[in-house]
C-alpha cells in the first residue's frame, strides 16, 4: 500500500472525536527538510514499514519532534481507496 506524505498527519497522544479514523502508532525515524522552504519530511517507521509525513515546519517544531519518539500518525480514509 502506498500512502503519500501529505496524507499523514502527527500527533504525541492518540486522538477521538476526530474525522481522521486511521490512526497507527509510528517511531519518528528522522527529519529532512523538503523542497517546499516552509515544509519537512518526517521519516516514521510503523512496525517494520517505513512512512513519510510531510509537515509544516512550524508544525515539527512544535510537536518536538526527535529520532525515537512515539508518535500517532493519523491516515486520511480517502487516502487508502484505490
């Protein structure tokens, strides 16, 4: 299954009473910086598979983000149609 970076959301806890259902537990992996100056590609291992999340960068500043930090990724449904 391929799920595109812009299609994955971070939080530290995991959240209800959200429309986003698909919620998996990851472990931030790294951070690169993207070719958007204003964004950054978070690298996340779920279990054994690997995931990018594409996030502001004041969006990772604010998570605090570091390697080995548990984190929820949250999956739009939509993004897993098709």
């Amino acid at each position: 299954m391929r799920i595109l970076a812009r299609d994955a959301s971070l939080a530290r806890t995991p959240h209800s009473g959200t429309s986003i259902l698909n919620t998996l537990p990851a472990v931030v992996v790294d951070s690169i910086d993207d070719t958007h100056p204003a964004l950054t590609l978070v690298k996340l291992r779920v279990g054994d598979s690997p995931l990018l999340a594409r996030l502001t960068r004041r969006s990772a500043h604010a998570l605090e983000l570091e390697p080995g930090q548990l984190v929820y990724v949250q999956i739009k449904a939509v993004a897993l149609i098709g």
